[in-house]
C-alpha cells in the first residue's frame, strides 16, 4: 500500500513538471505584449519627434497600417456601389411606375454584379406555384435545367418556399453541409449545377410574403450580415416597384374601363333610337380592355338566339360564325347556364364540361377560353355578352365583373331604345289625336260660320223671294196684259202710223217683260240654291256602299237628263272596285255631290257635240272606284269640252260658272267642295284638257269623319 502511494505521488511530480514546460507560452505572450508595449513607446517617441521642429524626414508607413487603407478604401468603395445601385433602382421604379419587369431585372442584375452571383432569381407567387420568374448570371440557365420550375411547387420542401411561406430571409453557407440537404433537398441539384452558396430573401408587402430573391455563389462566400442586410433592401426595393406597378396599372386600367363605360355612355345617348351602335361600342371596348380575341354580343328574340355584334378577326371564320345564328335556344345549352343571371366562363374549350357546339366554334375560330355574362332585364334574360381569348385560363374577378358592367349598359340601352320607341308611337299617336282635334274644332267653326252665314242668306233669301216673286208674276201677267191690249187696239181707227208705233212699242216692252221674267227665274233659282246651301246638312251619318250610291247617281242623272232633253244620249261606263269598303258619310250629301259631278259632265259632253257637229263623236262619261287603303277614290270622267285653264282655279268658288246666263247658278260646285272637304274631310280635285275631257277625283276617308 505505501509502495502504491509513493508511485502515485511519483506520478503527480511528474505530471507537474510537464505543466512547468508548457510555462514559456506564457513568456512569449509576455514577451509580445512587452514588444507591443516597447513598439508602442517607441512609435509614440516618434510621432513626437515628427513633431519636433527639428524633425528632418518623414520614416514610410508600415505594412499593416497600408493595408488598413486598402481595406477602407475598398469598404468606401463597396458603400458607394451599393449607394448607386439603390439610387439607380429608385430612379428605374420612378421612371417606370407601370413596368415591374425591367426594374425587377434591372435589381436582378445589380444584385449579380455587386454579390459577385453565379445566378439570381426573382420569384412571384401566383397561388400555389410561382408566377412570374426572372433569373439572370452565366449559371442561371444551368440551374433552371437542374431544377424545372414548373417542378418547383411552394412547399417548404425547397428553400425558396421556405422563404416565401415563413416570411423570412433564409442563408445557406456551404451547400456541402450535410444538415442544409437534410433540411432542403432542393439544394442537390443546385449543388450540381455549380453552385456552393445561397441565399433567399423574401418580398415583402404589407408584412406578407409575395415572393423570393434567390442569389447563388459559385464558390464557397458565405454572406456577411451587411450583404444580407442589403439583399433584403433590393427585395424591398423588388416588392415596391411590384407593388407600384399594380397601383398602377389597376389605376390605368381604372381609368381605362372608366373612359369605356362613359364612351359607351356617349354612345347610348347619341343613338337613343338604334341599340346597334351600343352593341358594337360595348363588343369593342370588352375586348379591348380584357386582351380578348373576340367578343359578341348576342340577343334572345323569342325562341331564337340572334348575333348582334362582334369583333371581326378573319373573313372566313368571321362568315362561320355569322352563319351560326340565328340558332333556336334549345340548341344552345349555354342558355341554361346564363338564364339564371350568373356568369359562366370555360378556363379550356378543351375541356369535357364544354358542349359540342362551342367546342367545335372555339376550334374554327381559335380560342380556347370564354367567358359568358347575360344581359337581364329584371329577372328575365334578353342577351348574353361572350368573350374569348386564345390562351386556357380563367379570367380574373375584376375582369369580370367590367363584362357585367357592360352588360348593365346593354341592357339600359335596349331598355333605352324600347322606352324611345313608345314614346314616339305614343307621340305620334298624340299628335293624330292633336290633329283630328284640330280638324274637328276647324269643322266646328267653320259649320258654326256656315250656320250662321246659312242663317243670314236663308233670311236674305226669303226676304228676297218674296219681292222677286212679285216681279215675276207681275211681269208675266203684264206681258199678258200687253196682248189683251192689242187685242182691244184691233177694232180701234187709227192711222197706219199710229198703229205701227203701237205694235212696235207693245212688241218692245212684251220682249222687256220676257227678259224680266227669264232673269227672274234665274234670280229665283239662285235664291232656291242658296236656301239649299245654307242648311246645315241633312240625314245622318252612317256606313255607306259607295259603289252604290254612285251607280244610283248615275242612273238618276242619266234619266233625269233624257226628261228634260228627249233626244239626249250617252254612254255611261262603270268601273267599280268591289273590294272598296263601306265608309261613314252622309249619303243625301254624297248624292247631291255625284249628281252636280255627273250633271255637269252630261253638259260638258253634249255641248262638245253640238259644236263640232260630227256625227262620229260619241259622248262618253266613266265613273270609277278604288281602294287605296284608307281611303276610298272616287273618279268621274267625260269627254266633252274640257275647263279653259283661266278658269279652273276658280270653278269651286261661290257663284262662279262657265254657263250661259239662265243655264247655271255657279253654286254646284261650290257646294260639293264643302261638302266633300268640309264635311267629310276627304279632298275634290280636278284635271282637265280643254277640248279632250275633264275628270273629277273625289278621295273620301273609311273612317268616321
């Protein structure tokens, strides 16, 4: 036991005396920090002495203090690199507020050449998988071959979902390192492709991921903590100009969708009759701001889909689909899908849930997306708005909901033009009624003017009749009186001169008697005709046959005219339109018009035949009817002497005739002028060839007047 106690305590000086060896380190430690000390000193010393006004030269600066200028003047350098390339991306996101790209590769770039990248990557998430991708640096297109993207889902599988998902910058030192593959397996094909180092930085809005800033080191440079300090001010910098150019756009495309609508709206009052324009307005615009490939607007007329308007692309495919509609709705399943008020869209034509028919169409005209917005009035569909675009895809919601807008404006505008429409057929309906009005009040006054003026002539007339009654009967009866005087003068002595005196003034005064009662019968008949003009009307109105009152007419003016004259003839010719309605009129009124109409061309015929005295002129009067709608025309045509063209303006005046004196009184026609315009608001007009004929057109209205 002792013995075992003394070779341990043996052991023990040994072990000891070993520590005692390792003592000089501490001597050359002290030795150093002495030398560092003396150096110190003897700097000091000479630094004074430099001072000194008697210093005579200047000793050369050491090697560490030339290489501390080194590396200030590199760190000055590297600030002022990282300063201008800041500056530089500002002025990009300033110059190009709506282009994201070229600023985005523009940091890309900068990013390269100031972390001496093999590869740089910007990264946008679009969903689930990563949208807009830029990648720059001589290894990038070998690391896009090693790692697909369209392989590359955002999971936290691969170091740059990591970034993306937990918001957060992610450094890889040495892609070497057993527990970063373990962590990432992402990093194996990165590895192969040349890369050693890598880092991911996330972009940030609002405090929210949107994308990654990944750089890639061809050699082993892990990043300090200002390289990544600074990588998350470019990935700052990347997530504004993103940021800007969405403000951007969406304010462009604010303003853009803005200027449509109210062009549209321009449109839609400028053509308040024709929807036309608007369809065409709202097809154009539609694609315009969508990027479409073509646009229709489409209208459901009854049971039938008809195209409206749509945006040309090619002659041929263009004819397809003109030649496509109208198409019956029950051939159209799309019509099921929209009648509810909801917007279908296809995000692939090619796709099993597409009917047969779009499919075909998307095919001949070569689009493979559409988008469907009906156009609802109330709950009810009268349209739908289509549009296409080349490429399989859903359309974005605002997209949406533009085509909705224009549909909304659609529909105004058909609302707009159906409004229109009934207020002009309501106008024009109100400006008939205004003007039957018109004319009724006109045929009032003017049949109280006539009453009253029919009042004052029927009271002058009667006033008038009875002294022109004496007239006449006196003078018959002194005509008389002369005869019986010559008789009683017979038996009487006188000389012969005498008595011839006697007869020649007897004879005179017996032809002035004769003159006075010829002109008395005409004065009698006028005051006759004026009674029958001043009546106000006679019968009442009621549905007449026109065609049978003429015939009746005719009859009564031919027989009338064979008593008065037997040796009187001709030839009547009838050529009445069996379809002409029955019309309301005053049939004694419409007779006494037919009968001076008739009478007077029995006149004109037969005075042409005895003035030429041919015995081959045959005297010839032609009544026709026709129906011209709504109205009925009545024609009296004959052959005889015709009305000079002095006179033909004037034969509807009162008291105006062509006749000798004793044949006529001037008041036939005058009386059916207002006859037939004033009382039955239909027209009388005349055209005449002097020599050859005179025709009589009377145009009588169906409806009740």
């Amino acid at each position: 036991m002792a013995e075992r106690g003394r070779k341990a305590k043996k052991r023990a000086m040994a072990t000891k005396r070993k520590k005692a060896a390792l003592k000089p380190k501490k001597s050359i430690k002290s030795k150093s920090i002495k030398s560092k000390s003396t150096v110190s000193k003897s700097t000091v010393s000479k630094s004074l002495a430099s001072k000194s006004p008697t210093s005579k030269s200047i000793k050369p600066a050491s090697s560490k203090s030339k290489s501390e200028n080194a590396r200030l003047k590199s760190e000055l350098r590297t600030a002022r690199d990282r300063q201008a390339a800041s500056a530089e991306v500002m002025r990009l996101i300033s110059a190009s507020p709506g282009d994201a790209d070229q600023t985005l590769r523009r940091i890309a770039e900068i990013t390269e050449r100031l972390f001496d990248a093999s590869s740089v990557t910007l990264l946008i998430a679009d969903g689930e998988r990563w949208g807009q991708t830029i990648r720059v640096g001589a290894g990038s297109e070998r690391i896009t071959t090693a790692i697909p993207l369209a392989h590359v889902a955002i999971t936290l599988q691969f170091m740059p979902g990591t970034v993306y998902l937990e918001n957060r910058q992610v450094h890889v030192a040495d892609l070497d390192d057993p527990a970063a593959i373990a962590r990432w397996p992402g990093v194996t094909p990165a590895r192969a492709a040349g890369s050693r180092t890598m880092s991911g930085t996330p972009l940030r809005r609002e405090g929210g991921s949107i994308g990654a800033l990944i750089v890639h080191r061809a050699r082993l440079a892990p990043f300090t903590e200002d390289e990544l300090a600074l990588l998350q001010s470019f990935a700052d910098q990347a997530a504004i100009a993103i940021e800007n150019a969405r403000l951007f756009n969406e304010t462009r495309e604010a303003l853009e969708r803005q200027t449509a609508t109210a062009d549209i709206l321009k449109v839609i009052a400028s053509s308040p009759s024709d929807v036309q324009p608007v369809f065409e307005a709202i097809a154009a615009s539609s694609n315009r701001l969508i990027g479409g490939f073509s646009t229709a607007v489409l209208r459901f007329v009854g049971e039938d889909l008809h195209l409206a308007a749509f945006t040309p692309i090619d002659p041929r495919t263009d004819a397809a689909l003109k030649g496509a509609f109208p198409a019956p709705l029950s051939e159209f399943p799309l019509f099921r899908a929209v009648r509810g008020g909801e917007t279908q869209q296809f995000s692939d034509t090619e796709s099993e849930d597409v009917p047969p028919q779009q499919r075909a169409l998307a095919r001949l005209r070569g689009y493979r997306s559409m988008l469907f917005t009906p156009l609802m009035n109330g709950d009810k569909p009268i349209g739908m708005i289509s549009v296409t675009r080349k490429d399989p895809g859903t359309f974005a919601a605002h997209y949406v909901q533009l085509v909705r807008t224009f549909a909304d404006q659609a529909v105004i505008a058909i609302e707009n033009v159906r409004l229109f429409d009934e207020v002009q057929d309501r106008t024009r309906k109100l400006a008939a009624s205004l003007d039957e009005l018109r004319t009724a009040q006109d045929r009032l006054i003017q049949t109280e003017k006539l009453a009253s003026l029919g009042q004052l002539t029927a009271g002058i007339a009667h006033e008038i009749k009875n002294p022109l009654n004496f007239v006449n009967n006196f003078s018959a009866l002194s005509a008389e009186l002369i005869d019986e005087l010559n008789d009683v003068l017979k038996p009487a002595a006188l000389d012969g001169k005498v008595r011839e005196e006697i007869d020649e003034l007897t004879q005179m005064l017996k032809g002035n008697l004769e003159k006075v009662v010829q002109h008395g019968k005409r004065a009698d008949s006028i005051v006759k005709n004026m009674l029958l003009h001043s009546r106000e009307g006679s019968g009442e109105q009621r549905s007449v046959d026109i065609n049978a009152i003429l015939d009746e007419s005719l009859n009564l003016a031919y027989h009338g005219a064979r008593a008065e004259k037997p040796g009187f003839n001709i030839t009547l010719q009838r050529d009445f339109d069996a379809g002409v309605a029955a019309i309301d009129a005053f049939p004694q009124e419409i007779t006494r018009v037919f009968l001076n109409l008739i009478t007077n061309g029995f006149y004109a015929a037969a005075k042409r035949k005895s003035q030429t005295g041919d015995s081959g002129f045959e005297p010839v009067l032609r009544a026709t009817t026709r129906s011209i709608g709504h109205a009925v025309e009545i024609r009296i045509r004959d052959n005889g002497t015709g009305i000079p063209a002095d006179v033909k303006d004037k034969i509807f005046n009162p008291f105006f005739t062509t006749k000798p004196a004793g044949e006529g009184t001037g008041l036939g026609l005058s009386m059916s002028h207002d006859i037939i315009v004033k009382q039955h608001g239909g027209s009388i007009d005349v055209t005449t060839e002097p020599g050859q004929f005179t025709e009589f057109t009377v145009v009588l209205p169906i409806g009740k007047t």
